[in-house]
C-alpha cells in the first residue's frame, strides 16, 4: 500500500462542483450498504462533508464480490472508478466504481452506530465513535472552521495570539472555584509545624491550580504589543451537572491598549459578526443539516443571519431594569437595581425590546469583577455584556481599571491581598494606558451556531462532575 | 477620550513603507527619550516592530513642555503629527511631533526596565514588564506568527483542528510522570476500608491528570474525518529543571487516516518548510535582530533557510547506527544496536553525513511507544524522527499499529491493562485503517527560529519544577 500515491477525491468538493467528470480513486467508510440483484449501492463518506458519496457497483464485480459479505456499516474501503453526472435527485454525482478494496472490517453484530440514527445521550457513551455521526461530524467540522475563523479574524485586525498559562498560582476572580494541581502523594502529603499541608514541598513549591482565564495575563500583551488575544482551555470545578456547564472549556479572550468600553464593543460586534458569517458560509450545508433536526428551534439560521448582519443595539444596566420594571410583564425573579440580570430578562430585552443582539453596559459595580474600571458615578463599572437572541449572555467584557490607586482600593475592598497582584498593579504604574478586552466561552458560541442544546456535545471530550473519560 | 475613533498608525507598517508621508496619529510606549536645547526626540513603539518611530520634538511644544519630566522609558503617549521620509541613517521616515499627549507615566526611579539591555535571567523575573524589551517582544511576535502559519497549513489541506483534553483519566504512553488534577481536601481526603485514598469521590469520580498527549484522542478523528490535528498544552511532570524542559508547553500533532508511514513524513517534510518559511519571510526584521545577538549561533538564518528549501534525507535506524561506527568517531555514548541515539549521534548525522534535515526511520521497537507499527522485521517499528542541524530530533512520529491483536499483545507486553484502552482497541476493531501522525513539541521549533537558548525564554509564561508565578 503506498497511500502516499494516491490523491483521492475530496467528497464535500465533489458536492461543491469542485470536480469535473472522470476517473478517480475514493476512500472513506460505508455508511449505508444495500444491494440487489443487479446493482449494489454504498454510501461513502470521507468526513469532509454530511453528505456521502454514492457509489454505484455491479454485483458480480470481483474484487467487490470476494468482500460483499464484510461491507457492512463503517467499514472502510478504497474504490476507483468513473465520477459521473447521477441521473437520481438529490446528488449531482455518482461513483461507478470498478475496482474495489476492503481496507478495514467493521462486525454490524458488534459496531455500536447502526445506520439508523442514535440518540445524542447514547452517543455520549461512545465518544470514540461519535465523531463518526452525521450530527457530531458536523459539528466537529463546524468547531473546526469556527476556531480558524477567530483565528483568522484577529490576525487580520493584527492581534498577536498569547499562550496565557494553565498552570497557575494565581486566581484571576479571587473567587473562583479552581482544581487544584500537585504531585504530593495523597496518601501522605508533607505536613509543616501546625500541620497543614506543606504546599512548599509541592511540584511548583506552592499551591497550584488550573486557570479559570486568561485574561490578567493578557493585560501584560496589550500593555506591550497592543492588541493580543488568547484562545485556550479554562477550567471550573463547580459542581454543576447541568447541559450549559463543562468543567473544561475553550475561551476567546482580546485585550486592547488605549482602547476604552466604545472601542472594546465595536471589536466585539465586528467579530461575532465576522465568526458567524464565516461559519455559515463555509458550513452551509452541515449548519442546514443541524438546523432541521427537531430539536432545533425553528428559524435558527434566521436569527444567526440577523446576528450577522444587524446593527446592535446599545443599553445601559438603568435603561434595562426602567424597561423591565415598566413592562408589566410578570417574571420569575422581580427586576430590580443592583440585582444580576437574569436569563428571562435578557432574553425579553433582545427578543422583544430590541428584537436583535444587544450591549448592556454600565453594570452596578458590586455584581461585577475588581477589575472593571469605575464610572464617574462611583456606582457603576465600564463593563458590557453582548446578549443575543434566544441565548442571552455570548460575551462578557469591560475596560479594565487603569488607576493604580482605585484598582488598589478595589482589590482590598474584595477581600482580596494586593500583595498577591503586585504585577498586575504595577501594569498600572509603568505606562499604564486605558484598556479593555472581553471573554467569550467558545462551546456557547458553537451552541449558538448549531443549535445544539446540551454543551457535551459540542466538545470532541466533555468534562464535568464524575466525568473525565477517554 | 474617544480611542475608538482615532485610526494609529501601525510603526511595522511604516517601516515596511506602508504608508505615504502626512499627517498622522501615533501611540505607544516611549523606548528612549533625549532631548537637547532645540531639539527632542522620542523613540516610539507600539509593540509591532523591534524598531520603533522616531519622534521628532520641538521642545518649546506646549503640549510637550508640560508632560517633559514625566517621559521617561516605559510612559504611555499619544502624538500628532507629520510622517516624513527622514534625512537621518537607518530609518526611512521620521514622525515631527504637532501635538503630544502623556496617556501613562512611568516612573524612572521605579520602573524595573531601563533603556540599557537587561540580561534573559534578569528578565525573566519580571514576567509582566519582559514583552516590552526588543528581544522579547519580538520573540513573541515570531511565536505568534507561528501559531498562525501552524493553523493555516492544516487549514489548506482541509486537515480539521480537534481540541483534544487536558484533564483526563488516560495516559498516552502508559509511563508519562502526570500531574494530579483533584478537589479532594487534602489536609483530610476520604479513604476506603483499605486505607486507600478513595478517588471515586473526586471530582471525576477517578483518578484525573493533566494530559501529556492528544494523539491517543486524536486518532478517534483521524477515524472519522480522515486528517486533523491537535495544537494546545500538553504536560509533564518530571523534575527536570533544564533550559530544554517545561513543565507545560504546547504540542501539534497531526494524524492521517489511510496514510504510512511515507505519507507521514511527506506531510512534516512539508509543515516544517512551510512554517519555517513562513516565518522567516513574515517576522524578517525579528529574525535579523535576534540572530545577530551574541547568544545566537552563527548562519542560524542561513540554516533555517536551508532547512526550509533543501528536499530532507531518510536514514534507517541501521544505516545511521552502521554510519556512527564506522566513523572511527569518539562519542561519549558508544552507538550500538538498540539504544537510543543520544543528541551527539543525531548532530553528527544531520550536521556531517547528510548534511541537512534527516528522517531516521525503523527504530527498535523496544525504544518507542507501544502504539507504533511492528515491522514484518519483527524487531523494528515504522517510526520516524525528524533531526534537524544543530538542534537534533524536533519531530517524532510514526505509522499506529492499525492491527487489533498486535496492538493488543503490544499493549500487554507493555503491562498495561488492555481494559484500559478498550476504546482505542475498537477504532481497530470497527473500520480502523492504516493511519499515521507525528508531534511537534512547539517551543522547540520557537528555539530553533529564534535561537533562543532556553525555552523559558520562547514561552510567555515559563512552568518547571518550583515554579508556576503570574
């Protein structure tokens, strides 16, 4: 086998048009097999695309027929033949193969996916197979294009990309709840004079924990090369078993210099705008897959269309609460100033007040983190949540306190040691400059744009309470 | 302040002559500030450039005068002004200053960077303040650069990037020293009857570590999207406190389906000429300025060019063991048949016998992971290293072993619990095909492009024993 060699046909560039009728060789896995007297029919994939290659096979080919009875679902093969106008609908092209090779069994007694679809919980269990399903195929493939475009939209705007640590001593919120990383043997850790553990004698001599993000350390790269982003895992260790919660996920995070809460919502407009365009551009056909499943609420590519594409609109945290007070509508938690928004009220406010994707800024100070940069009115902070449509909440942002001696009084009024952000503060000290960035939790962004309801599965390998297989 | 409306000029793009003279914003950071009775001058940067803008200032500037004790290395300005080509040696344009405005002070009494050049150990005390200096900043451009041109040659060849995990309850090799990732209370974790430390109430139910791999997870996509690949942390925990090890460092590993293992070395043949290439054409004035410092070797650009043109020889693991015998050379680890080749092994054949990249392929199969393919040899695998001049191996791969029971027995020879791979046993079982993949630890190429000498240096924020700070 020299597969070196061979250049097979692309299947999703075969739907694209991107082939011209001729002899070519094919690879991939069977999907579907079913045969008759006079014609036998596989249905090929190669994971590029939701849509299979149909291979047409005469029975009594021979190197077909000494494999017939192994061809069942997954299985893989290698197949050369005549790429030809399909006179069925549905497909533009055909695969009439003339020769055939088995390159991999698959036991249809044994193989966990039948063609028949399975339940998404059931794929669950099988995370070594599921990639493998039309529904997580595609959106494995859709992560894949999302994460590029990112990548893709920053450098053009040219933020440099910043590897942000995950091993970390410090606790970016002072509040978050962090796993804790070591190489103490358990069953007898050191111990010091008043007997609490020993954490100099740790792997790092201190305690060590996962990062919850990036963005402290960002703060370092904007206050060097301007604008910076970062794009890694980060971790929670809350106990919440819930289909919007991991345990482990991905988080977009830029930071801009000179840049203050206008600037840092215009970035954020531009790129949820730019990653979503992007992705339905080039995932139109996976994205139409998924959007006609059941469980996908109707007019999903609507919506995401008018994300694209809409002006936002713009908020302030008083103007929410007046609109929510004064609606007469009755909610599951009274609004009220000074209390965190909840689902139900973003959604009333992007669904029916502002019927599109919407800002709210100048939250109260005391429902945010220490590092928002306080209004004049001492009672609010610069941040600004984006909520959208049918979701709520798709990022979280603010420009950062750049006053050395209001973040100083911030940070103690928290509770938390100044000590402990020497460096941070000293960010402020040296050249400090206005600045701002926000998050943006990546597996909720991919819900948004499937329409996916629980997060597991838009993760290749989920993590959460009493769950880290594979 | 209103930063969202005023377009800055980017000082790379002046440089690179981008921009036609007239008048202009500018910001940043001040690099030097000197003036004499009619004149002063500002170097500027704005993180884009190891060379920064030079501002010329009419000292009796009102807007100067007030703010000219505070400008000291490391403030924060704005500035207005003419872009003209300049009459000075060395630099196309020069920026004269019509409005001048100090955005950050910077004490210089305090302020731990001083416009002297500071010592690589010096700074890396100062993880906060070390983007700012020429050589770290521009390492971490060309790191940047890099991640990017990582991500567009998978992107080009339809590869699809799958985050693999970072917590997790499997271990590649079977031997990696892990790092533990838990919840428990350390002071007084649960125990079961025997005493045992009782992980099943952990957090994961289990025993969880830090990924040292995602190849094990990533041949799952390989099976199910032909190509992809991984690019994000990966860790060790082994006590090495060298200037070539950390304890977290970011891993590309690529894998193929229906791909040997001469289709493996066809694409790192590839990777690495493009990314190499890549750089050397995007982060030019970077390069230039890091290779002529005193640390770096000789021709670094001239072996970087080298290795991102010249078509990259092979070597079996007999030939190059025959060849360092035969060589009548003197090493301190005498070559024989079985061992591992030591760096002085792979320099001799990269730097004098071939004379340029190698591929050593066929190695022992009791050197090399479990997962690579048992040759029909019996005594070798289909493995591969990529040795580069003067660095050594920078790549490692192999073809898997596609086969269910040699796989298996390989895996019990090994001791491990074949139970434990089960999933890893079935993408044999159901479809599994020939697939290969390699991995390229991401700092050491950073080492190589740069010629940094220690990878605490290539990273933003260092991790090795004792040592996790910012």
């Amino acid at each position: 086998m020299e597969f070196a060699d061979r250049q097979p046909i692309r299947i999703s560039d075969v739907h694209d048009e991107g082939y011209a009728p001729g002899r070519y060789f094919a690879r991939g896995w069977v999907k579907t097999h079913r045969r008759s007297k006079n014609v036998a029919f596989i249905e090929l994939t190669d994971g590029t695309s939701v849509k299979g290659l149909q291979l047409v096979i005469n029975p009594s080919l021979s190197s077909y027929l000494v494999a017939e009875a192994q061809i069942g679902t997954g299985a893989a093969i290698e197949v050369s033949g005549q790429l030809v106008p399909s006179p069925a609908k549905g497909q533009k092209f055909e695969f009439q193969v003339e020769e055939f090779s088995l390159v991999g069994s698959c036991d249809p007694e044994t193989y966990p996916l039948q063609k028949k679809g399975h339940t998404l919980e059931f794929l669950r269990e099988q995370l070594h197979l599921r990639p493998r399903s039309n529904t997580l195929g595609a959106v494995f493939r859709i992560r894949s294009a999302a994460s590029f475009a990112v990548h893709k939209f920053f450098r053009d705007r040219n933020f440099i990309w910043v590897h942000t640590p995950i091993i970390t001593t410090s606790d970016c919120e002072g509040a978050g709840e962090m796993f804790r990383v070591t190489t103490l043997d358990l069953s007898n850790p050191p111990r010091d004079d008043k007997g609490h553990i020993d954490f100099s004698q740790d792997f790092f001599k201190d305690e060590a924990s996962l990062t919850v993000s990036g963005q402290l350390e960002a703060e370092i790269f904007a206050l060097s090369h301007m604008n910076c982003y970062t794009f890694g895992p980060t971790f929670r260790s809350e106990n919440s078993n819930t289909s919007r919660h991991l345990s482990e996920f991905w988080m977009i995070e830029p930071e801009m210099a000179f840049c203050d809460l206008r600037g840092d919502m215009k970035v954020a407009e531009d790129f949820v705008k730019e990653v979503v365009r992007s992705v339905l551009q080039e995932c139109a056909a996976d994205l139409e897959f998924l959007h006609a499943r059941e469980w996908v609420e109707a007019d999903t590519a609507k919506v995401l269309e008018q994300v694209s594409e809409t002006r936002y609109g713009v908020m302030t945290y008083d103007e929410v609460i007046n609109e929510l007070q004064k609606s007469g509508r009755k909610f599951e938690y009274e609004p009220h100033w000074g209390a965190d928004l909840q689902a139900e009220h973003e959604r009333f406010i992007t669904d029916e007040v502002v019927k599109g994707p919407t800002f709210v800024i100048n939250y109260p100070k005391e429902i945010k983190a220490f590092y928002m940069r306080l209004n004049e009115d001492e009672k609010t902070v610069a941040a600004m949540d984006l909520l959208v449509p049918r979701l709520g909440e798709i990022i979280g942002g603010s420009q950062r306190e750049e006053r050395e001696a209001v973040l100083r009084s911030k940070i103690e009024a928290n509770g938390m040691p100044p000590e402990l952000y020497w460096w941070y503060l000293e960010l402020r000290k040296f050249g400090g400059v206005p600045h701002a960035g926000f998050g943006l939790g990546f597996e909720r962004l991919l819900m948004y744009l499937t329409g996916i309801q629980n997060i597991r599965d838009v993760i290749p390998f989920p993590r959460h309470p009493g769950y880290a297989k594979f």
